[in-house]
C-alpha cells in the first residue's frame, strides 16, 4: 500500500510541472479583409508565431483596423504586412528576449493616416518595419520604446510626413531609420544609456520643405550618425 501511494504522488507532480514547462510553439495564421476591424492577440510562452503559415506573413486588408499583438516570453515571432489600411492603428509588444518582429505597412495599397508602436522589454531583440511603399502613402506616424540590451531596430518610412519617436534605454542597441518623402520629416528620440549605435538617414527632394530631428543622448561609447539629403543619404 505505501509503495502505491508514493506512485501516486510523483505521478500528480509529473502532471503538474509539465504543462508549464511545455507552454509555447503556439501559431496563429491571418488572411484577413475588411474595413473597421479590431483584433487583440496575446501569446505567453516560448517559440510562438503570428503569421499566415511557417514563415509566412499574417496579411490585413481594410481601413480603420485597430490591431495589437503582445508575445511574452523568448524566441517568439510575428511576420505581418497590412497590405493596404488607411487610418489604421498597429501595435506589436515584446516582453522577454529574442524575439522577431517584421512588419510592412502599406505594401501595395493606402495606408495614410497610420499609427505604429512598437514596444519592447528585454534583450536581442528584433524589429523590420516598412511603412508606405506605395506612393499614396502620407501622415505615418512610429513610436519605439526599448527598455533592455543588444535590440537590433531597422525602420524605412516611405510616407508623406512621417513622424518617428524613439525612447531607448539600454545599452548596445543598434538603430537604423531612413525617412524619404516630399513633405516635412520629424525625429524625436531620448537614448540613455552605453555603446549605442544609431544612424538617421533623412532624404527629401520636395524642395521648401523641412526634416528635423531632435536629440537626447545621455550616454557613454555612443556613435551616432545623421545625414540629412536632398537625395539618397
């Protein structure tokens, strides 16, 4: 009798430890069209995916989408493009380390009027954003906030006025934005902490027109590069 109580017993915590432990590798695939839609997703674990298939992109297609995706947890990921979403609000949360986020925000249609934010908490990880590839692309507005080390953030704003806010604070984090368009270009960004690495880019060929950036850096082994051009920095 007591060697099938003790049986018993381990077996409940073998029950119990293993779903935690197993939590993650969960994948949510999108094709989605319509105007007016609102869609929060929330993923905990670890190796979770939002896209349309492995390795594919989840695609939005509609005007005035409110869309907000949070992943915490490592190694997680989210591949989206929002094809064509004018008046659309976009938001992608990372909590935990190694995490990749790929976003392209008017690939082929209308995405005026669009907000993105970005935030992440943690180290080594990963953002890709195009906004407004398509030429009728105009007012995008990007806010980032990183709290943590060695995130790796690549920006392209292709839009008419676009508008970017960064908060970072951490240290070697590697941030590189290019601004194109021909209307006035904006860059606010706070950087604390050591060995960042930042380029701006800012090209504008629409003549009277005016890019600025506006910079506060409290940090130590900085480099810091920002080219304003009337043609490709």
């Amino acid at each position: 009798m007591n060697h099938l109580i003790k049986a018993s017993f381990v077996l409940m915590i073998i029950i119990f430890i293993n779903p935690k432990a197993l939590a993650g590798n969960n994948d949510i695939y999108i094709t989605q069209t319509g105007t007016g839609l609102t869609m929060n997703i929330d993923q905990i674990g670890a190796t979770n995916r939002v896209g349309t298939a492995a390795n594919a992109r989840a695609t939005f297609s509609g005007a005035s989408m409110t869309v907000d995706i949070d992943q915490v947890g490592d190694s997680n990921t989210t591949i989206a493009t929002v094809a064509q979403g004018a008046s659309t609000s976009f938001t992608a949360t990372t909590t935990g380390d190694s995490n990749t986020t790929t976003l392209a925000l008017g690939a082929s249609g209308d995405v005026a009027n669009t907000d993105f934010d970005y935030a992440a908490t943690g180290n080594t990880n990963a953002l890709t954003l195009t906004q407004g590839a398509a030429s009728t692309a105009t007012a995008g507005n990007q806010d980032i906030v990183i709290q943590g080390g060695s995130n790796d953030i690549n920006m392209t704003c292709e839009v008419v006025g676009c508008i970017n806010n960064w908060n970072v604070d951490g240290d070697s984090n590697d941030i590189d934005t290019t601004q194109t368009g021909n209307s006035d270009h904006s860059i606010v960004a706070v950087i604390t902490g050591s060995s960042n690495n930042i380029d701006i880019d800012q090209t504008n060929t629409g003549g009277a027109v005016t890019d600025t950036v506006t910079l506060t850096a409290t940090t130590t082994s900085a480099t810091i590069d920002i080219d304003q051009c009337s043609s490709g920095c």
